[in-house]
C-alpha cells in the first residue's frame, strides 16, 4: 500500500505564476537592469514545480485512473487539465537561452497537448445542456490561454506567422466565451465562495494577450497593445473592488488563478517601456511590476503556510499497488 497524493492539475497555476513572475524579471533585466540572477531563480523554480507537478499528475492517472477521471468529467475542475500543457510552453520558454533543443521540444509537446485538450473540451461544450451555473473564467483555459502562451512561445523561437495564427484563435475564442461569461455573471445566481477565486483568471486573457500580441508584432507599442493593456487595468481595478467579496473563501491553491494575468500585465508594460514610449505605460510600468511580486509573493507565502501545516492537498487517497 502507497500513498499518493491527488492533485489537482489547478496546481499548474502555480507554474503560471512563478513562471510569468520569472518572465517579468527578465523583461525587467532588459528594461531598466535588474538582477538577472532573480528572473533565472524564478524560472528554475518553476521548472521544478512544473516537473513535479507533471509526474504527479501522470502517476494520478495511473494509480489514481478513478479520480483523474472523475476530474476530467468535472465541468469546471475539468478545464485546469490543459494548464498542464501550458505549464510545459512555458518552462520551454524558460529553457531557451540554455538548450534551444529542449525549448522545442516543450513548447511542441505542450503545444500538443493544448490543441488536443482544447479541441476535446470545447467540443463537448458544443454539445449543449450545460448547467450555466458551472459557467466560469476556467473557459478561457483550454483554448484562450493556450492560444497565447502558443503565440508567445511560437514567436520566442522566431517563428512569428504560426504564432499569429495562434494569436487569432485565442483571440476570438476570448472575445465569444467573454460574452457567454459576462451573460452568466450578470444574470444567473451569484458565484459560491470556492468558486470566487477562479474570477482572478479574468485579469489573464487580455494582459496575457497583451504580451502575444507585443510577442507577434516584434514590440510594437500600437494602439491595438495598448488597447489589451487598458482592459486589463480595467479587470485589475474590477478585481481589486471585488477582492473582499472574494475573500469570503478562504486561502487555497486556487488563489494562484491572480498571479498569471498580474505577471502577464506587468511583463506586458516593460516590454512596452523598451521603446520610445514615455507615457502612460512608462509612468505605470515599475508600479505594475512591484504588483506582480507582491502578488505572486502574498500567495506563494500562503501557499508554504498551507504546505507547512500539511494543509495544501486536502485529501490523501490511498492507492494500492502489485
């Protein structure tokens, strides 16, 4: 008899965050010469959470069949699944300035893995009949996050056209599931407290965009860059008024769902600052930036709380093995 801890793949949301914090630094390296040595830490450090959260979550569907399963039929747990393959882009990306070989091969097996998970989930949201009270920003997952974490990688191994077509898909899969999320949020029964957190996903889509378009365009800071960053202020400043409300569940790993749309606009706006932009990006680019860490860092803080009091994984299952 073993025991093996059931994780959720949500937990991926902490490779997202630790990941696009790393990125931030990076940009900010180039931007204005921070350490470099914090933005390589970062990324080390989600490349070890990205390794042992992938051979968790291969294990769970092992040793675990049951419950992964039970996860995947979930109608809003479901949908963190392709964060795995999104995780592993991203750690490509951390890879590249070490072992171009490597990078590829992440970002094509994530990429992969995305398309194919994205494909398959929204092709059984086509068929209808969903409770709309399981409406949530987990939609953007599959396809949304997916699609630009794709452009973003694509376009980092210099291959700007397929990001493009990256970038499109997950635009417009944003735009239409914004429109069904926004119906859900203003008409239908207000979200329980477990399901709160999942509202910090809204900030991701347009500063995240942000940065795919910036990734695709080669940095141009035209009216359409600054038109993604200006709505992700706007889901920031709504986020900040409904924190409280939020609040009401308390502290999980889902709180993790803040960090990746918060390191997205921060690395969104420096890249922006590098060129000849001396307005209003300028001026909110270092106090977006101390932001980003202060909210990666609040909930990685709490996170080490949780796992010091054995707290993090709430339940234990026991899996028997030959």
């Amino acid at each position: 008899m073993t025991r093996l801890p059931i994780v959720p793949a949500a937990f991926f949301g902490v490779v997202l965050g630790l990941a696009g914090l790393g990125n931030a630094w990076r940009a900010a390296h180039d931007v204005w010469g921070a350490p470099a040595i914090v933005g390589e830490a970062l990324m080390a450090i989600a490349a070890l959470a990205w390794a042992i959260l992938l051979v968790l979550f291969v294990l769970k569907w092992i040793l675990a069949r049951e419950q992964a399963l039970e996860e995947a039929r979930h109608p809003v747990q479901c949908c963190f699944i392709g964060l795995a393959g999104v995780a592993t882009m991203l750690i490509g990306l951390a890879a590249m300035p070490y072992s171009r070989l490597l990078a590829e091969l992440l970002a094509g097996v994530g990429g992969a893995f995305t398309l194919g998970f994205a494909l398959w989930r929204t092709g059984l949201l086509w068929h209808g009949e969903r409770d709309l009270a399981a409406t949530t920003p987990v939609l953007y997952l599959p396809a949304v996050a997916g699609g630009f974490v794709m452009a973003i990688v694509a376009s980092a191994l210099g291959y700007p056209d397929w990001g493009s077509l990256a970038f499109g898909s997950a635009f417009f899969s944003w735009l239409a599931i914004e429109s069904v999320l926004l119906h859900r949020l203003y008409t239908a029964s207000t979200l329980p407290p477990a399901l709160r957190p999942t509202l910090g996903i809204q900030l991701a889509p347009p500063a995240v965009g942000a940065v795919a378009y910036l990734s695709v365009t080669g940095n141009a800071p035209d009216l359409i860059a600054h038109a993604l960053v200006g709505y992700a202020l706007l889901q920031a400043l709504l986020l900040a008024r409904l924190l409280p409300w939020i609040l009401e569940q308390r502290f999980t790993a889902s709180y993790w769902a803040f960090t990746f749309g918060a390191t997205a606009l921060a690395t969104a706006a420096l890249r922006m600052a590098t060129s000849a932009e001396q307005g209003a990006i300028a001026i909110l680019a270092p106090y977006l930036f101390a932001g980003a860490n202060l909210a990666v860092g609040v909930v990685a803080a709490a996170t080490l709380r949780l796992m010091a009091r054995g707290q993090l994984i709430a339940a234990v299952t026991p899996v028997r093995r030959a």
